[in-house]
C-alpha cells in the first residue's frame, strides 16, 4: 500500500439501537459520538438503522407479500382488461 493516501483503519463500534446491539470492528469510518465499550476502552460510536439483529432476513420474521391478492384487488379495482383488444 502506498503511504499517506489511505483513511485511518481502527476500531469503531457499530450501534443499532433498536435491537439493542453494538458490535466492535475495525474500520474507516469515522465518527465524533464515543462510547465506553465492555473493555473498558472507549471507541467511536457509529448508529446504524438496520443490523444482523434487526433485519427481518435475519431474524427470521420477513413478511410473505400476497401477491394472488394484489392481483385480484387489480383486477376488481379496475376491470380485466385482457378481452379489450379483440372487441376492436
């Protein structure tokens, strides 16, 4: 790696504060929030929206969309339309 051209790489401690779950990593991003961290260190602290422990792909609770019912309110809400071009 050429020198003095890469950001620094350090710990930072990744925060979703809606599961309540941080994690410690190294990484490049930066942040002025810090946090005391179960080491005792303290590090920056990053939130972040959705994690491993929010997501509906990993937790397990993803909705199943009804696509059959979408259709058929389509199709009540505005009429088949497949018929229309042989009545030309």
């Amino acid at each position: 790696m050429k020198p003095g051209i890469h950001p620094p790489y350090g710990p930072v401690v990744f925060r979703d504060r809606a599961a309540d779950f941080a994690f410690l990593t190294r990484s490049t991003a930066t942040s002025d929030k810090t946090i005391e961290w179960e080491d005792g260190n303290t590090y920056p602290v990053i939130d972040v929206e959705i994690s491993s422990a929010s997501h509906p792909f990993y937790t397990g609770t993803a909705r199943v969309l009804d696509t059959a019912g979408r259709v058929e309110r389509f199709e009540r809400r505005y009429g088949r339309r497949g018929s229309r071009g042989a009545a030309r």
